[in-house]
C-alpha cells in the first residue's frame, strides 16, 4: 500500500471543502507524435499520483499550449510542464507567474537546454563531461534537443545547430533526483536540505546501422559497484546547475563518471521509478519545492520500463 499524503494537505491555507487543483501540463501529448508515447506515460504517472494525494488535476486540451497554461493555471494551487527541452523554459517561465512551479526554476532550464553552455559549466567545477569538437567517430547531438531525438555515431562533422562529442565506451545509466528550494518566488522556503536521490537507473540505448541512437527504456532501481561515485557526481552536476524538482542525470560510466545531459524536468524513468516507490511522487514534489520532504524513499522491488509506458516487474 503506497503511503498516505497527509502532508499535501496541510501546505495551502484552503477552505477544506474545496479540493486543491494541480495543473500538469505535458507538451508531447497533442504537439509532437514521435514523443507522445512517453509524454502520455509520464502524465499518466503524475495525474494519478497527484490524484491519490487529494488533488482535481487539471491538464491542456487540444489547442495551443501557451493559451492552455494562461486558461487553466491561475486557477491551480501547484503546477508543473513537461517539455522538450529547447520549449521548456518559456512554458516554465509563463507558468511561474501564474501558479506555484513546483519543477525546476525557468532560468535553471534555460542553461540546460543549452548543451554546450551546460557541458563548460559542469566541467569548470570538475564534473567530467565528454569532449567537444573531437575527430574521427564522434557522437553528433542537436545543440538544443531532447533525449536522443537526433543524436548519432559518425565520422562526419556536426551540422547546422549542432555540436560534437566524444563517444565514450560505457554503461547507460541515469540519475533521478528531486532538488529543493533555492532560488526565486520561493527564497523563504530555502532550508539547504540537499537534493533526494530517486534511484539509479540502467538505460536500454541501441545504435542503428546508420548510427542514429534509440532510447527504449530502462531498468529501476539498480545497484552499481560505482554507485556512491555515480550519485555523488549527479548531486553535483545538479547543484552546480541550481536545479529544482525532479531532475534527471544521464551519464556514461567509464574510466570516470562522464555526464552527457542534464533533464531539468520529469523523464521517462518515473514511469519505473513510480512503480516500486512507496512514497508518492506529487508528496515529494510539492513538499520539495517548499524545502522539505523525505530524506530517502523506499522500493519494493525493481522494474523493467519501456518509453512507452509499459512496465514489467523483476
């Protein structure tokens, strides 16, 4: 049995006849058909979550999606948006002056999306991230994407909006974290508790024969004989970057702990993740983005994940 939210409904000063209202708003769903599968699963796992803890979701209908926030998230006691990337800040950005954000900040997103900026950021504070503009076989990413969407093994040089990387030899893994309050609206919730760590999540990643790479879900939560050095990287890549709410770490695990990207909002791992945790991920969100919540959080068990939201236990 999951756990109760008896915190959740203590942090409004509501009427207690009125439920509260949590605007979830995940882009992918009605504007982009190769991301939709996993944009539905991770909305899915959310608006059933937030819905256990005593909340009406209320989620963007067909139509355009600024319109949707500006409609629907004055009236939401808490909020998120999901979005690729390169969108995600303007959306975050739109909703923060309408309801409280209860995911990373919009101006933490915006040095995300940018993977070049990002990567000289973590690597002037000695996180190792791979190297840019190498010869021969190199991995080609969009400059501004979202997962693989894009990104590719080749010999042949970076396009237009694009940038290389070294290809390192290694094992997928990502790190799910849930960061609390330390910039913004929300300076009074600050209380320097540091960031939740999720779970440690084993990636299923192929390589076509044309070099394009497939995301196909994963593994959680895994144990890994470099764990402490694994989550102690992602922690600080994390805070490094001021990131807030859920974060995602992806990393290649080689001779050295190598991030290749930084999701600064919720990523398909929940889907897993949400599956075997006993605690509730709305509880964790909302009390997160008020400087508290649990000091760890506890599985039953362990789940293999596809990106289209179907979920096989271990």
């Amino acid at each position: 049995m999951r756990n109760s939210c008896p915190i959740v409904r203590l942090i409004w000063p509501h009427d207690p006849c009125c439920m509260m209202k949590a605007f979830l708003a995940e882009y992918t769903v009605f504007h982009d058909p190769l991301l939709a599968p996993e944009g539905e699963a991770m909305l899915r796992v959310l608006r059933d979550s937030f819905s256990r803890c005593g909340y009406e979701v209320v989620t963007p209908e067909r139509g355009d999606f600024s319109e949707e926030i500006r409609r629907l998230a004055p009236e939401c006691d808490v909020g998120l948006v999901i979005a690729p990337d390169h969108l995600l800040f303007k959306y975050t950005y739109m909703l923060e002056s309408m309801t409280h954000n209860v995911g990373c900040g919009s101006m933490n997103v915006a040095v995300c999306a940018d993977k070049i900026q990002c990567g000289r950021i973590l690597s002037r504070h000695g996180i190792a991230v791979p190297a840019q503009d190498t010869g021969g076989r190199r991995v080609v990413k969009p400059i501004r994407g979202c997962g693989s969407v894009g990104v590719r093994l080749t010999d042949g040089p970076a396009g237009t909006g694009e940038y290389s990387q070294e290809y390192i030899e290694g094992e997928h893994i990502s790190v799910s974290l849930v960061g609390n309050r330390v910039v913004g609206d929300a300076c009074s919730f600050y209380t320097g508790k540091p960031p939740l760590l999720l779970a440690l999540n084993r990636q299923d990643i192929s390589i076509g024969e044309d070099g394009s790479f497939h995301y196909l879900g994963g593994e959680t939560p895994v144990s890994h004989p470099r764990s402490a050095e694994i989550i102690e990287t992602a922690t600080k890549a994390l805070q490094v970057l001021g990131c807030q709410g859920y974060v995602g770490i992806d990393m290649v695990v080689a001779d050295k702990c190598y991030v290749v990207d930084v999701n600064p909002r919720i990523t398909t791992s929940i889907v897993g993740i949400a599956t075997c945790m006993e605690e509730e991920i709305a509880d964790i969100l909302v009390q997160a983005s008020k400087g508290g919540g649990p000091d760890r959080v506890h599985f039953r068990g362990s789940v293999r994940f596809d990106c289209h939201g179907k979920v096989e236990r271990l």
